[in-house]
C-alpha cells in the first residue's frame, strides 16, 4: 500500500517568506508525527497529532511554526517568516496509533532551503 | 527530558566484519527504545525495537540489539555486515508522553 507522502519534495524560498509543507501520513493512521533534521543530526521532535487535535506541540521552535490536522488525515506544517536558521529536512510520520512501543512509519520528508 | 547518545559518528568496516554501534538513553521510567535505518535515498524504516519482554531483540535483515537496563544501553550489533548494510543508523526513544527523540546517527560504510 502507499506510504507517507510530503510535498514538496523541495522547496527553496527567502528569507521572511511563509512556507508550507503537506503530509499525507497512511490511510488509517490516527497518530501523526513531524520532525525536523538538520544536517548531521538526528530527527527532533517538533509536534504531533492525535486524530485532528495537536496531543503535543512542545517541539515547535516558536510561534512562527504552526501545524494543522483539520480532518484527521493529511497535515500541513506551516512556518511565517523563515529564517535561514530554518533550513533543514522536514519529516513526517505516521503510526496506526498513539503509543511509545508503536513503529512509526517516516514519509521522504521535505528539503527547506532558506536564502 | 529524554536524550540519546550514539557515540560513533562514522564506523568504516569491510564486509563481513562485525558490527556494534552505541546508544545509551538518559530516561529512566517505562522503557521503548527503536533502531531505525535510512538507506542511500531512502525513507527512515524501522530496523527493530525493544519493548518488554527479551532484552535481546531480533530486527530485520541479521541486525540484534541488547537492552541493558543498568547501563542504560541498547547497542546495535551484526555479526556479518554486508555492502548493503551501508546507511545510517539512529537510535530512538520516547518519553511517557509520547515525544521521540532521537540519536544524531552514526553513517556507516561497507566496503566490498
């Protein structure tokens, strides 16, 4: 079956811009996850979903990180006025449920690059 | 908060050499702990992952991790790389609230 998509793949935008990065998690998932990795690190928690509600948005860097649900499936991460400090791989993930033992299942993420 | 450590940065091993990789947590309540894999342009895919039960877990593709309580570890290991091993690896774990947080990963490189 289909896994996690993200689009765009890439995106290229300047500084002081609003950006926004979709994900489709897998059909049927209730839990939804974004990170961020920058380069030579790991992935960092930045919020996630239980159905439509954000369970936990401790991660988001500050308020100009955003992140909706609206229906429970796909997500929108949004960032307003990017800073070049916000270039970085965006991830998205999915598990069929909320839980710290459950995999969670990753999308290709999106490349930021803030000029 | 939780934190994880991966203490090897970059391991080079030539195929069929034996790998261990690092990871100890700081997180000491109810314990989950994850290896995932990224392989050359690909997703992040889970490898394997402990949550009760044996402390030695089986993962995909002949990879094994021991979960040490007293040490706080959960190291990698694989008796017999091959080429296609080659990737990175990260260690993962969450917290009771459900955030994951992760090891900064170690690249490994097989050379045939």
């Amino acid at each position: 079956g289909a896994g996690v998509s993200q689009t765009p793949s890439n995106k290229v935008t300047e500084k002081g811009k609003y950006v926004e990065l979709r994900c489709d998690p897998i059909s049927g998932h209730t839990a939804l996850y974004w990170y961020r990795q920058s380069l030579g690190q790991g992935p960092e928690f930045l919020i996630y979903f239980q159905g439509t509600g954000a369970a936990d948005d401790s991660g988001l860097p500050n308020d100009r990180f955003f992140a909706v649900r609206p229906e429970g499936s796909v997500s929108t991460l949004k960032i307003q006025r990017t800073e070049r400090g916000d270039s970085a791989v965006y991830l998205c993930a999915s598990s069929p449920q909320l839980g710290t033992s459950v995999e969670q299942f990753f999308g290709p993420g999106t490349r930021l690059t803030v000029l | 908060a939780q934190s994880v450590s991966q203490h090897n940065h970059h391991v080079i091993l030539s195929e069929a050499a034996s790998l261990e990789l690092g990871c100890n947590y700081s997180y000491g309540g109810t314990v989950n702990l994850f290896w995932y894999v990224q392989y050359p342009g690909q997703h992040l895919q889970l490898l394997l992952k402990y949550f009760s039960g044996d402390p030695l877990v089986k993962g995909i593709k002949g990879f094994e991790a021991e979960f040490i309580k007293s040490k706080f570890s959960f190291n990698l290991r694989k008796p017999s790389v091959q080429w296609s091993d080659t990737a990175e690896y990260f260690c993962a774990a969450p917290e009771a609230g459900n955030q994951f947080y992760f090891g900064t990963g170690t690249s490994l490189t097989v050379i045939p």
